[in-house]
C-alpha cells in the first residue's frame, strides 16, 4: 500500500510515525501551496520551551504549486535557524554526529521550498534508517485507487496531534525542562537520542494505518 501525503519542513515526530507503517511513500508535487502548515515551518526545544522555525517565502498569497514556491533569500533565515538550532541542542549527546550533514542542507541555495523539504525528509530518513520506496505526484488527484492511503493535509497545526491517530507521546531525555515537550521536529530526537531514534518512533506509533 501506498502512502500519498505532503512535504514537510523538517517533519515532527508524528509525521515520521504516521510514514513508518509503509513501504511506498508518494509525496505531493501538484497540490496549492497551503498557508499556516507544516510545510514551511517546524518546531524544536529552547531553554524557553518550544519554538518555531519558519522558511520565509515569496510567495504570500493567490493560489501557486508547491512546486513552484520560492524561498525568499532577502531574509537571513538560514543564520537564524542554524543559530537557534545549534544553540538549542550543542549540549544534546548526538548533535556532532549529525550536525555537519544538517547545516550543509539548510546552507544550500534551494530555490524552491519543496526541494528543500524534499533534500531534508531524505536525510531525516537516512538518519532513522527507514528506506521506503519515495516518488512523487504528477498530477492532482482526488479519486484515488484503495491501494492508496491519502494523507494530504492531515497533519496540521489546526489541530492537536492528540486528536490523530498517528502518533502517542512517549518522552525521552531532552535538553532542556524537567517535563517533556511532544512532537517536536525529528531533529530534537536524533540529536537527544541518536542511532535510537528509530526504536523511539516505533514505540511512539499508535496503529499500523495500511493494515
């Protein structure tokens, strides 16, 4: 079964939960570029609790492909994001081993915001040693074969993760605070708990959706 769902920039917990169960994953190519998503933005741990991340963009309105969405480079997001994150986790036991790879993806000149997400979804899979078969979208489509499990705009910041039924939170050592933040970016995982990111995600899952 094939799961068909948007990119995300640097996809949380429950995004990588909900793609765990399948082993061919189609992203959105084709689809409107949706304000106020998950696919410009993500959240990690500061010593001031949570924080978000957001990829300016040129696009601000009317209706346009996400393929054809423009990170606006005018704004210095990548030395704001690269500082926060290197500030928020260069205490986290793993951060060195991932890092380097890490930094040398946001400081690449994307041009577009999906092949930036994309760029970034491969190195978080990479990462967790997931290798589902990737493709993506060459059309919009709205009927779609039962072999396929659509998932586009599920996840999104409208509502809680808690009212999905993807992932549970289950805590683990993080950086800063003495009660645990759910369903941050993937990065806060790997960084705090390393080569057992993947185990933590398995755990974290709540129900195999292609079964």
């Amino acid at each position: 079964m094939t799961l068909l769902l948007e990119l995300h920039y640097l996809p949380s917990l429950e995004y990588f939960c909900a793609l765990q169960p399948f082993d061919q994953i189609q992203l959105e190519k084709c689809e409107y570029y949706a304000k106020q998503s998950y696919r410009n933005r993500c959240y990690i741990n500061t010593s001031q609790g949570a924080a978000m991340l957001i990829v300016p963009l040129t696009a601000k309105h009317g209706k346009t492909l996400i393929s054809d969405v423009r990170i606006d480079y005018n704004q210095k997001w990548q030395n704001i994001h690269w500082r926060s994150i290197e500030s928020a986790y260069r205490k986290a036991p793993f951060f060195e081993h991932y890092a380097d790879d890490l930094k040398y993806i946001l400081y690449r000149h994307h041009v577009f915001l999906f092949d930036l997400n994309m760029e970034l979804l491969s190195f978080c899979l990479k990462s967790i040693n997931f290798n589902p078969a990737l493709s993506v979208s060459v059309n919009y489509d709205q009927d779609l074969p039962t072999s396929v499990f659509d998932l586009r705009s599920q996840i999104n910041p409208k509502k809680s993760h808690l009212n999905r039924q993807f992932y549970k939170p289950v805590a683990y050592n993080q950086v800063f605070g003495s009660g645990f933040v759910e369903n941050l970016s993937l990065i806060d995982l790997l960084f705090c708990e390393g080569p057992r990111a993947g185990l933590q995600l398995r755990t974290s899952r709540k129900a195999d959706l292609n079964k």
